[in-house]
C-alpha cells in the first residue's frame, strides 16, 4: 500500500543518513528518533548503521551509540536476528555484542561467536583479522569446552596478534 511504501522510504532515507559519517548531528538525532519509534527488521538495521563509524566529537560519538544500544535493546528479541546479521556483515563489532549479549542466554552468545569465528587464515585483510581478536576478547570470560577448542586452533594461525589473542583466551580457560 502506499502509506507502506512510503514508511519504508523513510526508514531507508533515516537507514542512509545513520550510515553516514558525513550527515550532520542533528540529521542523526532525527534518523535515531525516527527509527527508534519504528518496528520491525528494517528499523533495527538503521539502527545499528550508527555502529559503522567514529565521529571526531568522542562525546557525541559515546552519546549517540549509548542511545542506539538503549533503543535496540528496547526491540527485545526482534533485534537478535538483525544483530547476529550485523556481526555476521560488518567488521565494527563491539556494540553490537554488547546488546546481543543482554538480549542472549550465555548458550546463545557463545554458540554465536564461536560460530562466527573463523579458523582460516584471513592474511592480509586487515577487518577480518580485527573481527577475530574482537570476537576472542568477547569470548575470554566464558569456560566451556567448544572455546577451548577454537581458541587452540587459532594458536597457529599467521597473525601474531590473534595468536596472543587465543593464548589470552586459553590462560582464562585454565585460571580459577
């Protein structure tokens, strides 16, 4: 219908300008109230845009992602699935696993990141390697046989870092 047509236009417009570090504070303010005030995939998805990008201002940068997370947070369950595809899509991650971890069992989470982080070598693509220390940070505080196992694998991988990384994983596995 056309009322449909038209709030997805908006939601798409609101979705660009959250995704672009260039759109001005007040455009940002606007897009992450029109969003917020939406429902559905499509709404989240904008949302999390704002995830994509530092801005010069830190303040305003922590501010705006602070009220993102709050307003995702807010969609309950329907974020979990626009989440997982963010994490699975971008390589600015940290957000995003901050909401998914309030919004999954600890089961969830780490069949999540253990499932989306790869063993194979990613030598020489600088955001996939970022990807990995990410996700092996996010995975240090849990003890459970399946990290264990992952984190082992990555101790031979090329990158120096992620090799620290899984051994940091590994040291928490065995302390306590």
């Amino acid at each position: 219908t056309f009322i449909e047509n038209r709030r997805k236009r908006k939601v798409e417009s609101a979705t660009q300008k959250m995704g672009s570090k260039n759109t001005t504070q007040d455009s940002r303010q606007g897009a992450i109230e029109y969003l917020a005030g939406q429902k559905g995939y499509a709404a989240i998805w904008g949302l999390l845009q704002r995830f994509n990008y530092i801005i010069d201002k830190s303040i305003v940068d922590t501010d705006e992602k602070e009220r993102v997370v709050e307003y995702v947070l807010a969609f309950g369950n329907e974020a979990i699935k626009p989440i997982e595809d963010y994490i699975k899509k971008n390589s600015t991650i940290a957000w995003p696993l901050k909401i998914l971890r309030k919004l999954s069992s600890e089961g969830e989470y780490i069949q999540f990141l253990v499932g989306n982080l790869s063993v194979e070598e990613t030598l020489f693509d600088q955001q996939a390697e970022e990807k990995k220390i990410d996700i092996l940070h996010y995975l240090e505080e849990f003890k459970n046989d399946v990290v264990f196992e992952k984190a082992r694998k990555l101790l031979y991988d090329y990158d120096e870092r992620i090799r620290l990384a899984a051994l940091s994983v590994l040291e928490k596995q065995a302390s306590e």
